[in-house]
C-alpha cells in the first residue's frame, strides 16, 4: 500500500490549517490542509510498518497517522493541538468523531512548556531577521502574536480557540507592517508575561488523559484488525485474545 493511499482511502479526520483557519486570510493566502488517517492494523504485523506521516499528495496537505497524531497531541504539540481545533473541517468519519470528542483529554499544563518553546523559536528567528534587515517579517511577527494569545487564553481559560475572531483587523495592521517593531515586541514580551501568571490558576489539569487517549487507540486498532480480516479465522482469534486452532 502506498503512502498516498493510506490518506485516500483511509483518513478519518481532514481540516484546513494555517490562516484560513486562523481567521485571518486574505486573497493571496494558501490553503493548508492537514489530516489524520488510520493504518490498517495488520500493516503493522510485518517488518516493515506504515509511515508515521505523509506528505501530500495534494499541495500544502499533509497527513499523520493515528498513533503518531494521539502521541504528539499528548505532549502539548501546538500544531497537532490547533489542528484538533480547526473551525474548517472538510472530512470525518466515525473515528474522527471519536477523536474530535477527546480533545478535551489532550489539554493540560503541558501546553505552557511546549508553547512557550515553540514561541521562543519563532522569536528568535524573527529577532535574527531584525538584526539583519532592521525589521521582522511581519507575517512571522503576526503569526507569532497570534501564538502567544492563543497560549494565554488557553491558559486563562482551559479552552482553546484558534480562530482570532474580532482581533483580526489588529493582527493584519501587524502583517502590513502598520506596527511598530518596538510595539509589537512590546505585545510579544506582554502577552509571554500575562500567560506565565495565568499558569498558577489554570484550570488545565497537570498532565492529559493518557488512559482515555490509550483505550481508544485499542479500539480503533482492534476494530481495523477484525474489519479488515472479517473471515480470517486465525487473525481473529489473535485480536481477541483466543487459542485458535487448537484443540
């Protein structure tokens, strides 16, 4: 099975990402699609497994596996987080509704350490550019605005939303570079502040919903295993935990 065919015929959640999710696209924005598809569970049974992710095969998509998405989404990833958030969803199936429904268990105090770092990225390569062109890239400069108010509401809040809503108009004023440097930095080193002193109130719990997240990946796999193999005698009695063809 090729890896295209694995997020054709197998993807059960699909949305698009980026700034049209973000609510702040404008005419010459990309469309970013991102998705989630289950391996058949016997392709694990062999030396060689499923690719934990695919590129493609459309422009801008990209694709994880089940396993791979549940792990990172357990850390805290921002992008796998957003993207669990996404007001745009294009495909779903029962499984992908299922895992829509746990994304409540992804959430937890994790996330101010995995968006702290993650801001902390952009802000340096954002500061490189300013040391060497005497400005940011203002897109990067409002997508990381963006980034550090989703932490602190998130924080705030124990929800997270990623579309800015009527914030929109202030973050394309940054895009266009209407902004000062020294006011958006000024924004930038608030909003880090203001999401440090919501962490103590949080009402996120200390670590995600590890058992809720496990159990359902044994489902889905054990489902995929007994619907892929319906009238394999031997395979079934394997998932169920049976002595097949002894007696």
């Amino acid at each position: 099975m090729q890896p295209e065919d694995l997020v054709r015929d197998h993807t059960i959640y699909a949305c698009v990402m980026g700034s049209r999710a973000f609510g702040l696209a404008t005419e010459d924005s990309d469309t970013d699609r991102r998705g989630v598809f289950l391996a058949p569970t016997p392709l694990f049974w062999g030396f060689e497994k499923p690719p934990t992710h695919v590129e493609g095969p459309g422009e801008e998509q990209f694709s994880w596996e089940l396993e791979r998405f549940c792990e990172l989404a357990l850390r805290a990833n921002p992008n796998i987080l957003e993207c669990l958030h996404s007001p745009l969803v294009e495909r779903l199936d029962d499984t992908g509704r299922e895992l829509l429904a746990l994304r409540g268990a992804f959430l937890s105090r994790r996330a101010y350490d995995s968006f702290t770092r993650y801001a902390l990225a952009q802000r340096r390569k954002i500061d490189a550019d300013v040391r060497a062109h005497g400005a940011p890239r203002w897109k990067h400069a409002m997508h990381l605005l963006r980034l550090l108010t989703c932490a602190r509401d998130l924080l705030r809040t124990g929800e997270l939303t990623i579309d800015v809503g009527d914030r929109r108009a202030g973050f394309l004023a940054v895009k266009r570079g209407e902004v000062s440097w020294a006011e958006v930095e000024s924004r930038m080193v608030r909003l880090a502040e203001e999401t440090e002193r919501a962490l103590p109130g949080t009402p996120l719990p200390a670590e995600p919903d590890h058992a809720r997240v496990t159990d359902f990946l044994f489902r889905t796999r054990r489902t995929s295993a007994l619907q892929t193999h319906a009238d394999h005698q031997v395979v079934q009695g394997v998932v169920r935990g049976g002595r097949v063809g002894q007696r």
